[in-house]
C-alpha cells in the first residue's frame, strides 16, 4: 500500500522498534506529501477542473507503550535531513548575499548603478519543510517564505486541537481548515507587531500521535455536534492493534533501504512539475497531472463504491462524514505514489493505474482503521465506567468520595475530569453510586460520590 520504495525501509523501523508497520507507514505517506507541496496538482475527473493537492493529514493513536513516536521520529529523518541540508545552504547563500552587499556598499561613490543592481537582488530564503511547535502567525510567515507547503509534526496532537477550541482563537481554526486542503484562496494575517503577512495558498501538513483516551473526546464532540470538519481532515488515520510481546531486536538498520528511502525524498524534492510531465492551467497556471484512461476508470469505480458505502444505513454519520474526505485521499495518494516512481527515474505524465490500485488499497485499510477510531466515541464512557467500577469492587474508594480522589489516583483510563465525570454518570445511571452536593463549605458547591451501600454484599455473592 506504499510507493515501492519506501517499503524495505518502512518494515525495517518496524522490525527494530517492534511496533506496528501502520505507525511508520502513515508517518512516511504524510511526509511524501509535505516533500510534494503545491509543485504539482491532480485533477481526478477527465474533464472537470475539480484540483486536489497531495499534503495529508495523519495521526498515528496508540497507548504510551507501542512506541509511536519512535516510529514517528524514525520516519521524520529524511525531512530532518533535508531541513539540515536546507539550512546549510541558505546559510552560504546568506553570507555570500551579505558580501555582495557590502562590497556593493564600498564601492557606491564609484560605481552608484552597481548598487542600484545589487539592492534589486532578493535576500536568499531558507527553505523550511517541517516545524513543531510554531504560532500560527509563526506558520503563516513560514508559508510566506515557503510557498510549497510545511509540515506540522506534534508528539500529542489531541492538546494542540483542544488549544483551537478555546475563546480567541475561531481565527487560528478558520486557517487550520483552509491551509488543509492545499487548494484555497489567499489568507492575510494582520497583527500589530509583524505587520500584515499574505500568503498566496496555506498549504498544511500535519501529523503527529495521540493516546485513545485523550483523542476520544475529540471524536465524541465530533459525533455529536458535527463540528466544523477539524478532526476529518486526518485521513490517514491509523489505529492499529497493539504488536503484542517484546523480543529481543539488536540489529544495524538495513542501510540500503535507508539510503534509497533517503535518495527519494530528496529526488521528489527537487522533482519540478516540467520534469512529472504536468499541464498547465491555461487561466492560472496551475501545474497538474491526471489518470491515465485505465486508471480513470479504477478511480469512477472506487469513487461509486465509496459513494454506495457512506449511504449504508450501517454507517454512522460521524464515520459518513469523514469518509467525504475520502474523495482527496485517494487522488492525493495516487499523485504522491506516481511522482515517487518519477522521482527514481520513472515514466512522467498521467498517472499510471498501478498508481491508482494502490491508492485504493490505501483507502480500503485506512477506512477499517476510521472505524475503529471512531468507536472510540461510542465506547469510552462505558470503558472510563469499567475501569472506575473495577475499583470500586476492589475496595480502593471510601465511601464517600470526590472526583478529584480518582484524579489523584492516576489510574489509566480516569485521568482527566471529563473521564471521570463521565464515568461517574454512567455508574450513577447504573445504581452503583450516588452523586450529592455539600453547600456548606464556604465556597462553590462541593460534590460527595456515595457508593451504594447494597453493593459490596452484592460483590461478595459474585463468583
């Protein structure tokens, strides 16, 4: 389900970290499309001008112990890399512009023209392609300065999602959403102090990890109120099992797929639109490629499939709506697969059908994984309910206690107050406890949780 190249080195990181080749697989997909940028465009209909742009949005969600960052720092390494390299290369760049401008500036009494041309020379640009931990004013100069897109990589996504959700920041959410789909109008960012920033087309990649129990409330919020799409931009969405037992892995990386992995992403950074064999949009000049004739048919085939499936009356409409995102998966996928063929020398122009199977692959295995994502929602209460009652059972609450007791605790699954509040609802529901306000305390109302007298008589009869 990967471009050919990728794959010995994406199964090395998995063999050696020991965790599920999803994690790797997923980080690496979004990275192609952070290399790719804006370059070059697909249009998946023959005739229609309908544009979709290869970056993606990925997270990899998993518990603290299956090791998804490793794996998303291991497939990071050629963006770290090139981002080395960039910077090496602005720096000359930059000392050579400051020599020409002084030796320019030495000699403007004798030669005032010489100047004149030198001050027209543009100051060089470092190119930027991930970054971690950027305001989006931050983002926005970066885009400015780098046209083609930047990736965003954060360890714990679900807390930088919370931070759009907070008063303020409706702006900051509305740029997010744009800057992801890679095809929108021009943004302007007017702040005193950096002035008015514009950028031409926000252009976002974004990928980074998250624990089930911190992402589900997310996706619950989702479910229920619809929300504005934030969380459905993360197509390439893995939420694999977990990789089971440890074993003892000590071992050098496998060096060629390392180096060809490497080689590629450096190739499809400076593949230019030229070199893939691109049109060119006769009013804007956009840059894009489409199917070859028999892939157009793979893709009106899978698009009617995918269609047939969100109108199932087994889909919910939370999983429904994030399969709309689907129809830029693919083509995104698609694109990204044929240009890494080019990249090693492959046959520019449309895209080849090999291309597009994959993409439908991809798809078929990333939708089983939204699925389970999206379960999340549905089952989390419930599970935060499990685990507070398995502790009641146990005898490791008194009676009465307060939310707060079970925070302090750190039990998985119950350490975060809307966990816990949840779970205390669902119990109360249940009969299990009884949740009664002291109103004299002195200040707000402190909430007592009574543990039903009946139950531990109830346990005891329990084989």
């Amino acid at each position: 389900m990967l471009p050919e190249p990728l794959r010995p080195w994406v199964c090395d990181i998995a063999e050696r970290i020991q965790c599920p080749a999803d994690f790797p697989s997923a980080a690496a997909l979004v990275a192609l499309g952070i290399v790719a940028g804006r370059r070059v465009f697909i249009r998946p209909m023959a005739r229609d001008d309908w544009t979709v742009s290869p970056n993606l949005w990925g997270v990899l969600i998993g518990r603290p112990a299956v090791m998804k960052t490793p794996a998303l720092v291991a497939a990071m390494k050629p963006l770290k890399r090139l981002e080395a390299e960039a910077k090496d290369e602005y720096q000359r760049a930059l000392a050579a512009y400051q020599t020409e401008m002084l030796v320019a500036g030495v000699e403007a009494a004798a030669a005032k023209k010489d100047l004149e041309k030198a001050a027209e020379r543009p100051e060089p640009v470092r190119r930027r392609y991930v970054t971690a931990d950027a305001t989006v004013e931050k983002l926005g100069e970066l885009l400015r300065d780098n046209p083609d897109g930047i990736g965003v990589v954060r360890d714990e996504l679900p807390g930088w999602l919370r931070a759009f959700d907070k008063p303020g920041h409706e702006g900051e959410r509305e740029f997010m959403l744009e800057a992801a789909n890679g095809t929108g109008e021009s943004y302007k960012f007017d702040r005193i102090g950096r002035g008015t920033i514009e950028i031409p087309n926000p252009t976002i990649s974004v990928v980074g990890g998250a624990q089930p129990s911190k992402l589900a409330p997310l996706v619950r919020d989702a479910a229920r109120d619809g929300g504005d799409g934030l969380l459905r931009r993360f197509a390439v969405m893995v939420y694999p099992d977990d990789p089971g037992e440890w074993k003892k892995i000590d071992r050098w990386p496998d060096s060629a797929a390392r180096d060809r992995a490497f080689a590629l992403f450096k190739s499809l950074a400076g593949l230019t639109a030229d070199a893939a064999g691109a049109e060119a949009d006769r009013f804007d000049g956009t840059r894009f490629l489409r199917f070859a004739p028999d892939a157009q048919e793979v893709f009106y085939q899978w698009r009617g499939d995918l269609s047939a499936r969100q109108r199932s009356p087994d889909v919910s409409p939370a999983l429904e709506s994030h399969l709309a995102k689907y129809p830029k998966l693919m083509p995104s996928v698609a694109l990204l697969a044929h240009l890494c063929g080019v990249a090693e020398g492959g046959r520019p122009g449309p895209i080849p059908i090999h291309a597009a199977t994959l993409a439908v692959r991809l798809c078929d295995c990333l939708a089983s994984h939204a699925e389970r994502v999206h379960g999340l929602g549905k089952v989390s209460d419930v599970a935060a309910a499990a685990a507070l009652a398995k502790r009641i059972a146990a005898g490791k609450l008194p009676s009465p206690f307060t939310r707060r007791d079970i925070q302090l605790k750190g039990w998985a699954g119950l350490d975060e107050r809307d966990a816990i509040r949840r779970a205390v609802a669902v119990l109360e529901d249940s009969g299990w406890v009884r949740v009664v306000e002291t109103h004299d305390t002195g200040g707000a109302p402190r909430e007592d949780v009574y543990i039903n007298p009946r139950l531990p008589r109830a346990l005891e009869k329990t084989p």
